[in-house]
C-alpha cells in the first residue's frame, strides 16, 4: 500500500484520560498510555512512514484503497471514517474513547474502541502494532479465544477483544468483513459480556454524554460548529482525574520544516490553561475549570521561596527532565523527538499573573460550589507578593527563550494584573486595608512599565523594557484590562506590530528577532486570534471577520488547528491539536459574532 506524506489531517478521540490521533485513512498513529504523558503506544506518527512503519499503529487496511471520507458526529468527539475501494466496497469505522456518566460519576477508562460495518463486500486487514518505550520496544502477541494479549517485560499489559478472527489480525491477513464488528482495545482485562452489546452500548452512551455536554454551552450566534469543535477539543485536553490541562497531545512535531524546534507539549502550562479555563468558563463549561483550580491551589499550596516555574507534569509534580527519544526518527523524520521539557527550569514571571487571574473566578463566578474565602487569598497573597518582587527583572518571557534573558514588558503586565486582581479580591471580601495595598502595588508596577516598557519615539509598547522590538503578545494588554483598546498608546502598539511581524502576508509572528535557533519562519496561530481581538477592541471590525475567517480556513478537515502556520502555504506545523489555538476560535468569535437577538 503507498503511503501518503505525513500531515497534520488528523483527528483527535479521548476521554480526559487519554487521547488518540487519527488520520484520514483510520490510522491511529499516536496515543498515549496511560494517561496523555505516558509512553506512546503507538507512535508512528513520529516515524517517516505512518502506514508503513513496522511499529507504533492501529491501522485499517483496505485491499485496493481508493479514496476516504472523515468527519465527526455532530457535537461529538466520536469520529466516523469511511474507506472505500476501487470497486465500489467500503468499510464505515467508528473510532471513540468511552466516556458517559455511570453510578453518580464519569466512566472513562484506558479504552479505544473500534466499530467496522461493511459497505457491500469489503476486503482488509488489521494492523495493530502497539510499542513501549518510545518505539523502542515492540509488544509480544499472545493469541487468546477472543482476543490478543500484548505484553512486554514491566511496562503496560494491553488487550485487544474482538469479534473478529483473532487468527487474521494475529496474521494481519485480509479477510472479508461480513458484518457489523468491534475492536476493543484497552488494559489487560477481560471482557465480562458480550462485545458487540458492550461496544453499542458504550457507543450510545458516549453519543449522549456529548450531546447533553454540548448542548449547555453557551455558544455565539455566529460559527457555532468551529467553536462548539473548539470547546470539545479542550475538554479533551484536561486531565480529569487531578484537573491538569495540557498544551497539546503530542510531542515534537516542529514548528517549521526542518528546525530543531521540537518540543514536548504533553504538559500542563500554567499561563495557557489559564486562557483555556477562561474559554471555557466563558461558554459556560465550568467544570472543567473547577477542577483545574483544585490542581492550581495544590500547586500554589506547595510552592516554596524559589520562582514558581511555568510548567508543571499532569500529576502535579516539578520534574521532567528533557531527553531524546532515539528510536523515534520525528515527524517526516524532522528529528528530534524530546521526552520532557526544560522548560520547567526556566524563569517566566508571568506566570504569577496567570496563578492569580485563573483563581480570581473562585471569588466572583456564584456558580463554582467551592468559593475563594480569606484563607485562600492569603495563600494567594504568597503569589502576589512574588509578582512584585519580580516585575522588574529578567526572565526568559512566555516564548521560552533558552539563550537570553530580558525585562519583558509582558511580564510585567502579568505582575500588574496579578496585584490589580488581589486588590479586587481584597474589596470582595471586604478587606479594605489589603485593597489599599494591592491598588498601590498595582499602580507602582504600571508606572514604571510605563515609564520603561513605552517607546515614545515608536508610540508603543515594547517587548523588553527599554528595547524597540515588538512582541504580539503585548495585544493582550487590552484583554489583562491593563489599557482600553482605544487609548493612543494601544493603537501605536497595534500599528506598530502590523508593521513589525507580518513579514508574510495576513498571518501575525510572534516576534521576527532571532533567538536560539535563529528566525522564526512560520506564523504563531494563537498570535494571529490575539491580533483579531485587538483589532475588535480599536474598532476595526470589518478587518477582524475578514481575517478570522481566513484563520479558520487554515483548520483541518476535523476542524482543528496546530500551534504554527506557515504564511504562504497555510500548512500546519507545531504540536497538535494546539490549546492556545482552539481557544482563539472561542474567543474570537464570541467578540466578532452578532448577537442572538439582532439575528433572529
């Protein structure tokens, strides 16, 4: 069978335990197991060849392919994909991760199950080729009654149970699909009823848990679909047995061709789960964002007298040591492929802003059961604290930077809106001393960013104090409610930054100087929703549905979105599906769209 090139077609299935990636031709080519920073069982999605790699997938084959067709149920994370032969056969494959509600709480087990109904008289064959240790380790196959044990000395035990002839996928022989099937893969236990009744039923009541999920959502009139696609790719990307959410499923998938810039994003990034959270809440999902506080105050709970670093392992733990996976040759063998990430060691002041502007809901939204109370604020006072003691000092910035370190203006953004919050939180529970105190904070803090962090020569914000490059994130100023997005000073920023990075047509870089591994060459998505909100908030709203509909034209056939685009060819690139990128779709459109009243 020839293989197609490796993109980023891909569709995501899970369950807020684990995740699984699918491409076009029903081939799941990256999951993680347990849980999203576990090993990937199957991995080939990091190989040159995804159909065709001896490893790391769970393909279906069709003698004589011709063509497919992929799409999601509606308002589901359930996927169907048709595959269909030269001579007019075809096989239906749907592909979910039960999850349903089950004696008072969610089911959500270590499960990928698969549904195959022919269409006439279909040939094909199942690959199914689990690793460990980073592809390093193929799973011995024992063959049982009704199933295939995968086994492998001290790592994770799997089982297949099936309906099918375990002989021909043991021999990955073609055969004819007869009838209705199920594949059911999951950990090494047995079934206890029968497949086929186990696997509709698991199948229904995931469908309903979806549509009773989706249905409260409190959606814009305007591009329902992308934004629904959106919410659900974000519940699919918190970790709900501790409430952590990760940047994205996978690992290492460049940011351009051919660049080392190959990072780990199965982690939980303080600042861009607090944008997630935001989303969220704001569409009226909030559990999700209930128990992503719970994670945080654990977090804050423990922290220590050292800088609180940006990003933290799903568990909630420090480490994560970064290292190569070398059995793995990376995505169109764009190497490397990294464990870890060392992120986790650097100084982002930042994320002091985002600890505190993600907490502050527990005060104000009526709708959390546990509410922010004294004790709590004094635990984030801990945070404050640190966020005025470090406003004015270097520090690597939100982009990571490896090889240097600034004063960045952003940061010190956050450090204001972190004491501008507790100052509000403070008159909350009527505090007033504790008020006077963060609104002095907060007031010394802008006037120095005011004074350091603004070219008067550019009539802008800069990206480090004192410097005249600029930085997109500085268009999150008016969203931190730092400056209104008609003051003079936010539309010389705007200005500035339409003139300094879009070095390539429409689509906004997130800084064009060169760092560690030179110039960036692609357009950072989520820079590009922040730039249509900006443009919103001076006014500009024509030119802000313009160009939010060229983003979402860049989406992949599921509707999803990656972190980088290239500018030229609307290619995707970087880790994927990307948070920060899903939750630009929601907020963009919530500020772009007209209202239900004037539509109906």
């Amino acid at each position: 069978m020839n293989a197609p090139k490796q993109n980023l077609e891909l569709a995501l299935i899970g369950n807020c335990t684990i995740g699984a990636l699918v491409n076009r031709r029903a081939g799941i080519v990256w999951c993680c197991m347990p849980r999203f920073d576990g090993d990937p069982i199957f991995c080939s999605l990091l190989k040159n060849d995804p159909i065709n790699s001896e490893e790391g997938i769970f393909a279906i084959d069709l003698e004589d392919f011709s063509h497919s067709e992929q799409f999601y149920e509606k308002n589901t994370a359930i996927l169907t994909t048709r595959l269909y032969d030269i001579h007019g056969n075809g096989v239906v494959i749907t592909d979910f991760v039960p999850r349903f509600k089950q004696f008072g709480r969610i089911y959500r087990p270590m499960t990928i199950i698969r549904k195959l109904v022919p269409i006439l008289s279909p040939k094909l064959r199942v690959y199914l080729r689990p690793t460990a240790a980073y592809g390093e380790i193929p799973y011995e196959k024992i063959q049982g009654s009704n199933h295939i044990r995968f086994v492998a000395d001290n790592k994770l035990s799997l089982r297949l149970s099936t309906s099918l002839s375990v002989t021909a996928i043991m021999d990955e022989q073609f055969f004819v699909l007869d009838g209705t099937h199920y594949l059911m893969f999951s950990s090494d236990e047995s079934v206890q009823e029968s497949l086929p009744y186990l696997g509709e039923r698991f199948l229904q009541e995931t469908e309903n848990y979806w549509f009773d999920w989706s249905r409260y959502l409190a959606i814009p009139f305007e591009w329902q679909e992308a934004v629904i696609r959106a919410a659900i790719t974000l519940k699919l990307s918190a970790y709900e047995d501790t409430g952590a959410i990760i940047a994205a499923m996978t690992t290492s998938i460049p940011e351009a061709e051919h660049t080392q810039r190959n990072w780990d994003y199965r982690y939980c990034w303080l600042r861009d789960s607090f944008f997630t959270v935001h989303a969220l809440n704001r569409l009226g999902a909030t559990q999700t964002m209930e128990q992503y506080l719970q994670y945080l105050v654990n977090i804050v709970a423990a922290m220590d007298d050292k800088p609180l670093q940006p990003v933290f392992c799903i568990n909630g733990s420090r480490a994560m040591p970064e290292k190569l996976a070398t059995h793995l040759s990376g995505y169109r063998g764009m190497g490397p492929v990294r464990i870890g990430n060392q992120a986790a060691e650097q100084v982002q002041h930042d994320v002091y802003g985002a600890v505190i502007l993600s907490v502050t809901q527990m005060f104000f939204d009526e709708r959390i059961r546990r509410r922010g109370d004294q004790g709590l604020f004094q635990l984030l006072e801990k945070v404050g604290d640190k966020a005025v003691g470090s406003f004015d000092q270097p520090d690597a910035g939100l982009w990571e930077l490896r090889g240097s370190q600034h004063v960045h203006t952003f940061s010190s953004m956050m450090c204001w809106a972190a004491a501008d919050r507790l100052a509000k939180i403070a008159a909350r529970l009527d505090l007033p001393e504790r008020q006077s105190y963060w609104m002095k904070s907060a007031e010394r803090i802008r006037a120095v960013i005011e004074e350091k962090g603004f070219n008067p020569q550019l009539n802008s914000y800069t990206a480090t104090w004192g410097g005249d490059s600029m930085d997109a994130s500085l268009l999150l100023a008016c969203e931190l409610g730092y400056i209104d997005g008609k003051d003079p000073r936010f539309i010389g920023t705007l200005a500035a930054i339409e003139k300094a990075l879009k070095p390539e047509g429409r689509f906004l870089f997130r800084y064009v100087v060169e760092d560690d591994f030179g110039a960036p060459e692609n357009a950072f998505t989520i820079c590009s929703f922040w730039y249509i909100d900006a443009l919103a908030a001076a006014g500009r709203h024509e030119e802000a549905r313009q160009l939010f509909e060229d983003l979402l034209s860049c989406r992949n056939q599921s509707g999803l979105l990656s972190e980088d685009i290239n500018p030229k060819t609307h290619e995707l690139w970087g880790n994927f599906p990307q948070t920060y990128s899903m939750v630009g779709i929601i907020n963009s459109a919530r500020i772009l769209s007209r209202s239900w009243e004037s539509s109906l």
